[in-house]
C-alpha cells in the first residue's frame, strides 16, 4: 500500500510538471504575439500624435513665410508705416492664437511687435542667426516671466537685391498645441535635442529629463530612481514603478521629427497583453490538467476495477445460487397469479352476466303480461277463422288468419330482443341508427314501465341518426339506464323520464367534431355520490334485495367506453341526468382509433361468446 502511494505521488508531480512547462510556454507565446499586436497599435499612435503637433505647428510656420513679405512690412522706416504694422500683427497673433509676431532688423533688433514678450534684442538667439543666413529658424523655450512654452518661427526678409534686411518672427503657445489631443491617447511625449520633455499629452511629464544612464525619465526636482529596462524579443519594455502618473511596465517606443527637432516617445501599459496571455496560459493549463487528471483518474479507476472485479465474481457465484432459488420461487408465484387472475376475470364475465339476467328477471312479469295477450289473440283469431272457414266466409277467415300473422310477428320480435339482451352478442361494430336503438330499449322495458306507471316521454327525430356502436349493446345501455331511472322514482306519485338526441357544439356553436348526446333525465331524487356511480357492486338499494348487484351502471360504462364514447352522470337540481357521447358515423373508413377500438370490443364480444 505504501509503495501504490508513492507511485501515486510520483504521479501527480510529473502531472503538475508538465502542466507547468505547458503553460510557462503558452504564456511566452502568447505575451510575444499580444506584444506585436500592441506594438502595431502603438506606432499608429505614435505617428498620429506626431503628425498632429507637426502640422499644428506648421501653421506658424506657414504663417511665418507669409507674413514675411507682407507690403506694410516694407515701410517700417517711417513712424506712421511702424505704427500700421504694429496693427496688421496684433490682428494676425490675436487670429492664430500666437504669442507673439515681431519684426527685426539685420541687428537683432525688434522694430516693431505685437505684444514684445520676447524683449527688444534676439541678436544670440539661434533661429535669429538660421534667418539671416537666409534659411527659416527654428527655436523651442520658456518665456519669462511666466513660464509658458514657445515654439518660435523665423522667416527671412529679402530687398530688391535679394539680400536679407530682417527676419519676421513667429511666437506659437505650445499649451495650445496641446489641448487638442491632451489625454486621448497613452502617455505620448516629445523631447528636445537635450533630452527634456518640451510637449507631452500629461502635463505632470513636463520638464523631466532623459537619462544619461540608460532608459527611463528623471523628475525635475533632481530626485534618483531606479532605471531598469529589457527587450522582450523586439520590444523595449521600461520598468516604471518610480513615477505614480505612467503605466508599471510600458512598452516603449520612438520616432524622430526631424522637421520640429524633436524626438517623439510613446509609454503604453502591457497589463493587457499580460492578462490576455496569462488568459490562455490558464486556459491551456487547465485542459491539460483536466486531460491528465482524467487520465490518472483512468489509471486509477481501472486499478480500482480491477480489484472490485475479483471480488464481485464471488459474490456473483453466490448470488446467482440464491436468485435460482428465487426465481423458481418467483414462477410459481406468478402462474398462480396468473390462474387467480383468469379464474377473477370468468367470475366478473359471469357477475356481468348475471346482472343482465337480473335486469329480465325485474322485466319478467311485464313481459309475460306482453306475451300472454298475442297468445290469447291469436287463440281467440285461431277459433274465429275455423267458425269462419265453416260459414264458407273464407274473406274473413284470411283477415283473422293476417291478425294471427301480426300478432306472431310481434311475439318474434319480443322475442327476439329478449335473447339479443340476455345472450353475449358478438355483433360487430358499425353504423347504428340511435333512434332504432332508443326504440327497441323502449320496447323492452314498456311493460315495465306501464305496470309501475311511469310515463316515458321520447320524440323520434324525424330523419335517421346514424352512430358509431353496437346496435344490441347500445340496447342493452339503455335498457340499464331506463330501468335505473324508474326504480329511482318508485317511491314518488309523479314519475316522468324524458329521452332526447342532441348534437354537441362547442362554445362557437361548431359541431363538437361530429359527437352525438344521448340524454335520459328522470325527476326522482337524483345521484347521492355521482363519483361512485360507475363502479362495480356500487348500489342504493337494499344490500341483498332482489333489484340488483350494482353492476347496471358498471356494465353500461364498459359498453360505451368500447365504442370510442363516453358516460356521465349528474343531477338537474330536480333528478338525474345521464348522458351517453356517441361519434357520429362517417361515410368514409373510420380513423385508426375508431378500428383499433372496433377490434377491441369485437375482441372482447368474441371472448364473452367462447366463454357463455
């Protein structure tokens, strides 16, 4: 166990390992690249920095060349043309925010100036001394009193001879150079041949010095810092933790400006490319440690099943012995389930059968009462028709002979309806006419319904409605519904039971997609639990009296849940309410439900034959 532990140690430090050269070379990698990218954005910065203080100091210039030659500026020997031209350059400064526009003499003296911040003699300064020599100077100072920066343009007068009688001097303000660009870019700074900052774009940067010592900026109160700098690849990088107004580490680069004598420098944080390649450096580093940890937790898993897998094969071999056992134990269980289940299912088939028998025994008397007068009749017509037949009145021996006839086929019908409602009709599903069935349960139940007066009150429609059903079983729910309806108003004086067909609509008034409602409302005292009414053994009746076994309702639900239909019950406030849901007949072939449905009741009417 000791040694697995080391090797598992071993492990892990070669994982870690290897995570770390990966990531160390990532992070080298993608610091380089986010360099370069820093470096290219930099430059264009740089170079539109240094094009914008180039060409707004151009302006003076330009302004200086043309001044120079200016007509008034040819008469400055008289007072009143010096008077004049010291109007036209206060016009000009005031219009081109100058400091300062003066002309002097081939002395160095000022003859006439618009404000004369630069004092009355300039013979030692060096743009005054580039001028006479006929080129355009160029100088860069402080002006004092109050300190503000200057960038001076000198152009050369010439007389007819072409020789130089004087310069036309242009004083611009470089803080006004600066507003326009002051803090929109990164720290960006222009330095003069003697390495002082003259024009940066943060003001706390003026006046610091270029270093002698190697890269860096020296403040101006003469303090020491530490210079530190490297090159990380082709870029310089300046560590610049000594001054709180510049980024800690910059990349630093630089452009000469030959055209204003100075040296442009930008400062730019490479914070950013640091965090992006320390980004893909923990990026990489954490795939790799989840690939490797996935591989060691493989390793390690594979060990682990390995050992699990020695010891599941013995309790296998034991467990396979004891589910044997078990499951010879589970088969008998389940055939003897099995048998209780088929031996449940021919006793509820037979309850259901005896409840119909039940339903023709409480019909049994009425009937009797119905077959019993043809048979009178047709004795009583029998006799008639021989007397007849004696008399030589043979006319009327064939109408008694045709009244025998109506009354046989009367009796037939009986009869017949009679052993279609007390036999397991296998009839198969298909088009029914609801208003036949209705009839035909009307017919059996009539002489019921007359002994106990009841009034059944039904209007046939007028033309054929055709369901989808059974036609003897769809008699047999009625029969059931009927005769529930009348028991439940024995008690009462007033016994009324009302049938009606109705189409059912949605809220739009649309047919409900072809349903018919078959509706039998009676005026007894209604449903007590109308949530119960539907389950098997479920009765008001007295328990173990001879109106029944609770299995007329049950039966009926059974019936038209074959047929794709459904049944409810509920109570009108003055009796109860069945209501049987039918789909209409369609001319052409019923869906797939409505087959599916037919093979299942026919199905089940096949299997209640097999077992009658």
């Amino acid at each position: 166990m000791t040694q697995f532990h080391a090797h598992r140690w071993i492990i892990l430090a070669l994982l870690l390992g290897a995570v770390a050269a990966v990531a160390g070379g990532v992070y080298r990698l993608g610091y380089r690249q986010a360099l370069d990218s820093l470096a290219e954005r930099s430059a264009a910065d740089l170079e539109l920095a240094s094009d914008r203080v180039t060409t707004q100091l151009q302006v003076y210039q330009e302004l200086a060349v043309l001044m120079a030659d200016h007509p008034t500026l040819k008469r400055l020997d008289r007072a009143e043309a010096r008077a004049a031209a010291q109007g036209l350059l206060r016009e000009v400064a005031d219009k081109t925010a100058a400091l300062d526009v003066f002309f002097v003499d081939r002395q160095g003296r000022v003859v006439v100036a618009a404000e004369g911040v630069m004092g009355r003699d300039v013979t030692q300064s060096d743009y005054f001394q580039r001028a006479m020599q006929g080129a355009l100077g160029t100088g860069y100072g402080v002006l004092q009193p109050g300190g503000r920066r200057a960038y001076i343009y000198a152009a050369p007068d010439f007389d007819v001879d072409r020789r130089v009688r004087g310069a036309l001097v242009v004083v611009a303000d470089v803080e006004d150079v600066e507003q326009t660009w002051r803090g929109s870019l990164p720290a960006v700074f222009f330095t003069n041949r003697g390495g002082e900052v003259f024009i940066a774009n943060r003001r706390e940067l003026l006046f610091w010095q270029r270093s002698t010592e190697g890269p860096g900026l020296l403040p101006p109160d003469g303090r020491q810092v530490a210079l530190r700098s490297w090159l990380e690849g082709p870029h310089e990088i300046w560590d610049l933790r000594w001054s709180p107004y510049l980024p800690e580490r910059a990349l630093h680069l630089s452009v000469n400006l030959p055209q204003i004598g100075m040296v442009g420098e930008i400062l730019v944080d490479v914070a950013p490319a640091q965090r992006l390649a320390g980004l893909q450096a923990a990026a990489v580093a954490a795939i790799v440690l989840a690939l490797g940890a996935m591989l060691v937790l493989a390793i390690e898993r594979r060990r682990t099943l390995a050992e699990a897998n020695a010891v599941l094969e013995s309790r296998v071999e034991a467990r396979t012995r004891a589910l044997s056992a078990t499951n010879m134990r589970l088969t008998r269980e389940v055939q003897e389930r099995q048998e209780a289940e088929a031996a449940l299912k021919r006793a509820q088939e037979d309850l259901v059968q005896a409840g119909k028998l039940s339903a023709l025994g409480q019909m049994s008397a009425g009937i009797s009462h119905e077959l019993n007068q043809p048979l009178m009749a047709i004795q009583q017509y029998a006799e008639n028709g021989e007397a007849f037949v004696a008399r030589g009145k043979p006319e009327r021996a064939g109408e008694n002979l045709g009244r025998i006839a109506q009354m046989a086929g009367r009796m037939a019908r009986i009869i017949k309806n009679l052993r279609a409602f007390a036999r397991n009709e296998s009839e198969p599903m298909g088009r029914v006419d609801l208003g036949q069935v209705i009839a035909s349960a009307i017919e059996l139940t009539e002489p019921r319904l007359r002994q106990d007066r009841v009034d059944l009150i039904w209007q046939p429609p007028a033309e054929p409605v055709f369901a989808w059903g059974g036609e003897v079983r769809l008699s047999q729910v009625f029969v059931n519904l009927i005769n529930n309806a009348a028991d439940a108003m024995l008690d009462q004086e007033q016994r009324e039971i009302h049938i009606a067909i109705e189409t059912r609509q949605d809220d739009g008034g649309v047919d409900a997609g072809g349903r018919l409602a078959v509706t039998v409302r009676d005026i007894g005292p209604g449903l007590k639990e109308p949530e119960k009414i539907f389950e098997p053994f479920y009765s008001t009746k007295a328990v173990g009296g001879a109106d029944g076994m609770g299995l007329g309702l049950s039966i009926s639900y059974g019936l038209v849940q074959s047929f794709g239909g459904h049944i409810r019950g509920t109570n009108t406030g003055t009796g109860a309410e069945f209501t049987v849901e039918l789909d209409r007949w369609r001319d052409q072939a019923q869906t797939a439900t409505g087959q599916q449905a037919e093979q299942r009741a026919n199905q089940q009417a096949k299997q209640r034959d097999e077992l009658a």
